[in-house]
C-alpha cells in the first residue's frame, strides 16, 4: 500500500465572488495507467473519479437546494438531503469505497469561508473531490472522501 498525505484547501473570499481557490495536493507518483473506462479498469484497481464524483455532487445540491434564497430554518434539512442524496449515489456506482461526505451552507454575508481536509491514505486508489457551490443568496460546499475497501 502507499501511503501519502492529500491536503484539500477550499477559499471562499467575498471581494472575489467569482473566484473560489480549490487546492489538491496530492503525490501523483505510481499511479496506475488510466484505461478509457473507469480510471485503474485495467489494473483490476478502481480509482475514485473526481470528474464524474463533483458532477454528481454538484446534481444532488442542485436537486436539494434548486433556486431557493438562503433560511436558516431550512439548513439542517439542506445538509441532510445534500449528503443523504450524494452516499446514496456514490453507493448506486457499485464501486468499492468506503464514502465520506461532509457538506457546509453559509449565508453570504460579506465573511469569507475557509475549509480545509486533511487525509493519509493510499493515492494509489482513494480519493476525494470538492465541489463549491453558491447562488446569490449562499454558500455550499461539499467534500466527499473515498476510501478503497
């Protein structure tokens, strides 16, 4: 197994709304060769794929969220639903991971949001994404890990 650190910063500053600094880091060293299918097909290894991953994240706060204006009445059934709904699909892909999700909502208010993850695991097969969201009215941001069973 190799094992190697996996920092992911994400940046959400108010005088660059446009602008959301989302930092991988990862040691990309030895990592099987990508067949056209699922990335490590053709070494029996299945790899997380961010692409696809963030893209279903991405559906599943849209699902939840959809066009409403921020309320703080309504968060805790946000988060609930935006994490429920991303396990149940990373779930339905039949991979073998282990998920984590973790999603955060903020009103915007002119504060800047900062996260940061941390993971030591084997890059040769785990992996994680994070996807950033915002409309005028708010903040979402939803990392997912995945570790290979």
């Amino acid at each position: 197994m190799r094992s190697a650190c996996c920092v992911i910063i994400t940046a959400c500053i108010p005088e660059t709304l446009s602008v959301c600094l989302s930092v991988t880091s990862t040691e990309k060293a030895g990592h099987p060769p990508e067949s056209p299918g699922y990335p490590g097909e053709s070494t029996g290894k299945v790899l997380f794929n961010t692409d696809e991953n963030s893209a279903l994240v991405k559906e599943c706060i849209e699902g939840v969220i959809g066009g409403a204006d921020y309320d703080h009445s309504k968060v805790n059934q946000w988060t609930a639903g935006i994490v429920e709904n991303s396990l149940t699909h990373l779930v339905k892909q039949g991979r073998a991971f282990k998920f984590i999700v973790n999603c955060a909502i903020m009103q915007k208010s002119g504060a800047g949001l900062h996260t940061a993850n941390s993971c030591y695991w084997d890059t040769t097969t785990d992996g994680s994404c994070t996807v950033r969201w915002e409309n005028r009215t708010m903040y979402c941001v939803v990392s997912v890990f995945a570790v290979a069973l």
